[in-house]
C-alpha cells in the first residue's frame, strides 16, 4: 500500500483550516459559555423578584438598574417620571433591606 506525501503547500493548507476549525471551536465554546451566564443572571433576577415581592413595575425597575443603566434612561425606557423612578428604586431597596445599588446587586448575584 502506498502512502500519499503532501506538499508543504497542501500541509499549510491543512493546518490552516484545522487551527480555523478551533477558532471556531473555541468562539461556539465561548457563546455557549456566555449563555449559562446570561441564564444564571436571569435566574437570580427573577428569584429575587418573587424573593421580595416586587411588583411589576419595580421588576422592571429591577432589571434595568440590572442592565446598568441610569435614572434618566429609566425613565425614558418605562416612560414615567424621574421622581417616580427614585420612588420604585426606594421601594425595591425597603423590600430588599439595603441601601445602594451595588448592594442590592450584591446580594441578588453574589448569594
């Protein structure tokens, strides 16, 4: 039986689309790896929503300051006022028994 020699050109060839491969393999790796987390965080979310009873409006309150974004952005996204977002805000922070933002996402992630 013969065995067939490649070329250096069909090597490069051949080891360029199994190191392609991998990239591919490794950024499939990566999403799926990403998803777990995003589900893990949605997870906790909820769970603390149930947790401290929020409301509708204050889970959606909830899951922006989640989401990192500000008052202002809020209450653009919810279409309400400021003063009655700082009142959710309130709200959610008396139900959960802390004091700031970072507390409140401390204790919903870091369990």
């Amino acid at each position: 039986m013969e065995v067939a020699m490649l070329s250096q050109d069909e090597l490069k060839t051949v080891n360029d689309i199994l190191l392609e491969l991998k990239r591919i393999e490794n950024m499939i790796q990566d999403l799926m790896n990403a998803n777990a987390v995003q589900n893990s965080v949605g997870f906790c979310l909820e769970h603390s929503i149930m947790k401290f009873a929020l409301s509708e409006r204050e889970a959606d309150v909830l899951r922006l300051i989640a989401d990192g974004r500000s008052n202002n952005e809020i209450s653009e996204q919810i279409h309400v006022s400021i003063s009655t977002v700082k009142k959710h805000i309130y709200n959610i922070f008396n139900k959960a028994g802390v004091n700031s933002r970072s507390q409140l996402l401390s204790m919903i992630y870091m369990k």
